[in-house]
C-alpha cells in the first residue's frame, strides 16, 4: 500500500469543496423553494435526505469530470508518476464518498446498476449486481447476467509495492455466486457460472458454459 502524500490529499479536499458548493447552489435554487412548502412536521428530515442525494449526484459528475480530464489508464502504476497521483486523489473519491453507499447494500438491485454505470462500469441489459465492484471503470459485463449477493469484482491489484489495474470482462448470461471474489484480469465468457463463495485467481480465463468453484477456484465441469 502506498503512501497518500498531503497534496493528493489537497486536491481531493478541494474537489469535495466544490461538491459542496455546487450542492449548495443547486439545493437553494432548485430545491429549497420546494422544502419551504412542504410541512413543517417533515421540513428537517425531507432536507437531509434530499440534500445528501443530491451531493451524492454532484460528487458523481465531479469525479466522472476530474477521471475524464485525468484519465486513469489500465496496467501498473509507477511510483511517483502522474497516474499515482489521479489513483490516489481517485481512491479518496471512492473510499470517502462512494463507498459507504455502494457497501452499505441499502439501494435496491435496480438502484445500484445506476450507480455503478454513473461511476463507469460496462452493464449490459438485464445485468445487475448486489455484490461490490471496485473500480467500476475496468469492469465489463453483458447481458443478462447477475452478481450475486456480497460478491466482490476487484480489478486492482496491490501486492508489496506493487500496483496495477487489469480489466475484469463478463460475457453474457454469467452467473457469480454470493460472496464469490473475482481478482484482476479474469475474463468470462457466455453462460458461465462461478460457484458460491469460490475465489478465481488473477488473470484467469473461464470459458463459454464453463462452472467454476473453490478456493482456488478450478474448472468443475
């Protein structure tokens, strides 16, 4: 694990600023007029909830705006490079404000497969996850297909000092298991499953039709 220096942490304190502010700005012209009609009784709480979605939604756009800007590109992050300072400044983003939401399993199916396309990840029709994708950017799935519940799609790998990111890719019809772990670089191809709780090495390549399960996980049929 690296080091977060105080300037990365910096920038991503001025970023959450402007959250803020533009939450704010919003709040009072769109939404206020609104709060100040409604009913005294639910005025306080009707003003948190809404305030907090609608930061959740700018914090969205700002950090889809600074990713679009600063792109962070698949393979290894070299140390002190500018792709290590974009990783850590987006790991503040989705450590502080993303993942609390995303973890917390609150929103409904139909829900997160919004939330995780806001932050980049490749849905097809018909697919949903109730499980954790981590760096929804690398993450590819099609169509028809379903994470199951507690599952973790994990593209980024850190070993020692080491850190990279290798694209995950689902194909259609695909199937993981509740609390099943998908490390980096794993494709899957069409009408595949991965057993519950099984844990598919880095880089592993599953075939069409192919049923995985274990730890680690092997071919079963």
């Amino acid at each position: 694990m690296r080091k977060i220096s105080v300037l990365q942490i910096l920038v991503f304190n001025l970023l959450l600023l402007l959250c803020f502010g533009l939450t704010w700005g919003l709040y009072k012209l769109a939404v206020a007029p609104w709060i100040y009609a409604a009913t005294a009784e639910y005025r306080p709480l009707a003003t948190v909830l809404l305030f907090a979605v609608l930061f959740f939604c700018v914090s969205v756009c700002v950090h889809r705006l600074f990713l679009a800007l600063f792109p962070l590109r698949p393979g290894e992050v070299a140390q002190g490079s500018g792709q290590e300072f974009v990783y850590h400044v987006y790991i503040l983003f989705y450590l502080l404000v993303f993942y609390p939401v995303l973890r917390s399993g609150i929103p409904p199916a139909p829900i997160m497969r919004l939330l995780y396309q806001a932050l980049g990840a490749k849905l097809g029709g018909n697919t949903y996850s109730q499980g954790l994708i981590h760096d929804p950017m690398f993450v590819t799935i099609g169509e028809n297909s379903t994470v199951g519940q507690s599952a973790l799609i994990i593209p980024h790998q850190i070993e020692g000092n080491k850190l990279a990111h290798l694209p995950i890719t689902m194909g259609n019809h695909v199937t993981i298991g509740a609390n099943a772990v998908i490390l980096p670089g794993v494709r899957i191809g069409n009408h595949a499953m991965v057993a519950t709780g099984a844990v598919v090495p880095k880089e592993t390549v599953i075939g069409d039709h192919e049923v995985w399960g274990g730890v680690p996980a092997k071919r079963i049929r």
